[in-house]
C-alpha cells in the first residue's frame, strides 16, 4: 500500500512493516489537491504505532475515512471493530465488515454524485481468517479459520464490487467514472485453485509470479475498448501517476515518481509501456528474506544473480546457466544495469 499511494518503490520510503511515513505525499494528496473529494475505506494498517512513524487518514490525504485496523487491532469480517472519520463506531455486534464498508462507499457516492470524487478501497476480503461470509450457511467460528471458506469470500468480493458499480449506474455517473481494480499480491499458500486444467498452488509472499502476478481490470464505460486484454507490464508505482493523469490533477515537481502512466491504455490508446518491472522485497514481518529483482516480459534477473525465464519456469524452479549463449549475456548485462541503478 506505501507504494500505490506513493508511486514510489519501496526502497525509497518503506520503513517499517504497518506504517507510512508522514512525510510522504500520496495520491490523496494529489487528487484532493486538484479538487476531488477523497476517501479511503477498507484496511488502513499505517499508523504504526511508533510516533512520527506511521501516518493517520486523514494526514494522507484524504477527506473522509471508514477502516479497519487505525490504530488498534480488532476483527475485520465478524463484529468488526471500524474507525469512521476519526470515531469508533459502535454497536457493530452481528454485522459483517466488509458489508459496512459497502454501505459507507454507496453513502459516499450518494453524497458526492454531482462533484468529483474519489474513493481507494483496499477490501479487507479476501485476506484470512477464512470465516463464512452473510451468504455462507454455516454458523460463524470466529476462532476458527478455515481455507474452505475460500470460495465464498471471493463471491462475496464479487458481489461487493458489483454493488460499486450498480451504484454508479443507479448515479446516473458511470460513463464519467474510472474503475480499477486489482490485487496486492497472490493468494494465501493454503489455497490451491484449478484454472484452466491445472491446480495453482498459492504465493503469497513469495516473489514469483504466484505471489507478485495479480489481475488489473480497468473499466470507463464508454472509453476503454471492451473485453480488450492488455499484457502490457504494469506494477503498483504506476498507479499515482495514473491517477493524475485520469484527474488532469499536477504531480508537484520535487517528488520522485518512479510509476508511468497506463492511462492511455485505459482508453485503447497507442501507448509505450514500460520495459520492465522493478521490485525490492523487504517486507520487514515474519521470515521473509529480502531480494530484489528487475524483469521483464520474458526474462527475471535477482540480485544475487539468479535468471530466470518466465515463459518456460514462471515459478522459478530452476535458475538459467547458459551464460556462454550471447543473448543470454546480454540480456543479463541489460537488466543488470536496471539493478545497479536502484540504490
């Protein structure tokens, strides 16, 4: 999340797991700053809890908030414990989270309808613990998680972001409305998955494709070209500058944006996307080890040396050693200057 809200690798202001500096400017900023009303709704886990470390709401740049996990811990899913515009609220006992979410968006766009708005909605679904859902027809275990759950949450996901969007249409807004929606890595390793003939095995936390290779689907009803696939490589820095771009909103001069736009991508323009993706994985929780790797569509570079080629090993079973091949030289030569440059 310091990263999408920032346009920033990681390396340049990630300090510690659960926070976002106060000194960083963020989308929010941007987007408020051009005359958009801005809010924030879902998982926030940034205020830290060392001062002068961590950032609160309201100081990132946005005008109006309802989260989970602010600035003290609670359950996200059952009896969920949520913060909304600096107060707690109450009597939340039988109520499911992600559903009080739901309702503060569909208020939000509700108030906000004839002037421009923008919401970022980082869903607590469908991160564990895997608990039944309202449309689940088993009791709740509040204690117990559970991978069986898995699937219902995705629908229950599902279902949430077609209510977003019903709403926009009911609004009458949806043709003046930009639609993004993604993912922040891959799925829990306790979750295997069948697609297209194969079972996939969860990545989570893991730096191959089956942590870091998520969906993007962008939606401007009337603009973007439908059903288009786009395998052009993005990554989460390029949103702010996205954002921007989509708000005509002016990115101040003496900040960093390591991002580039895929606006005209949104709209099935001709664009000149990226060449590669840069990433520096240091997650700062549990046993992650650190790395960093530069890619791109075919070919992985870490920085410990290791190659790989994606098109035939996406899950890094088994490092490239062909380093008499010329173009294997070259191609690691190129991708280790990217590296280099990353300091």
């Amino acid at each position: 999340r310091v990263q999408i809200m920032t346009g920033q690798y990681n390396f340049r202001n990630y300090t510690e797991f659960g926070a976002l500096h106060p000194k960083e400017i963020t989308f929010g900023h941007i987007l408020k700053k051009a005359g958009y009303t801005t809010c924030v709704v879902g998982k926030w886990q940034l205020a830290a809890r060392n001062e002068g470390v961590g950032t609160y709401p309201d100081k990132a740049g946005f005008d109006e908030h309802c989260l989970w996990q602010v600035d003290r811990l609670g359950s996200r899913y059952w009896d969920p414990l949520v913060q909304e515009n600096g107060i707690l609220r109450e009597i939340l006992r039988g109520k499911y989270g992600p559903d009080v979410f739901l309702d503060f968006i569909t208020g939000f766009m509700e108030r906000k309808k004839n002037e421009p708005f923008f919401i970022y909605y980082p869903m607590v679904l469908t991160h564990g613990p895997f608990v039944p859902t309202p449309d689940s027809s088993e009791a709740i275990n509040l204690r117990k998680s559970n991978p069986k759950h898995f699937k219902a949450m995705v629908a229950h996901m599902d279902k949430i972001v077609g209510k977003i969007v019903q709403k926009a249409d009911e609004l009458g807004i949806r043709n003046n409305t930009v639609i993004l929606f993604t993912s922040d890595n891959g799925t829990h390793r306790a979750i295997r998955t069948e697609m297209q003939g194969r079972t996939v095995t969860g990545g989570k936390g893991t730096p191959t494709d089956a942590g870091t290779h998520v969906p993007l689907i962008a939606n401007w009803l009337g603009t973007s070209p439908k059903g288009k696939i786009c395998d052009d490589l993005i990554d989460f820095s390029d949103f702010l500058p996205t954002l921007a771009q989509v708000s005509r909103a002016e990115i101040p001069e003496n900040l960093t944006v390591d991002g580039k736009s895929f606006f005209p991508q949104i709209k099935g323009e001709r664009a000149t996307p990226r060449e590669w993706v840069f990433c520096h994985y240091d997650p700062r929780w549990g046993n992650w080890k650190p790395c960093r790797f530069v890619r791109n569509k075919r070919w992985k570079l870490y920085d410990d040396g290791r190659l790989y080629d994606l098109h035939t090993d996406p899950l890094e079973k088994s490092p490239f050693r062909d380093n008499q091949n010329k173009e294997i030289v070259a191609v690691r030569r190129r991708l280790k200057r990217i590296l280099d440059r990353m300091k």
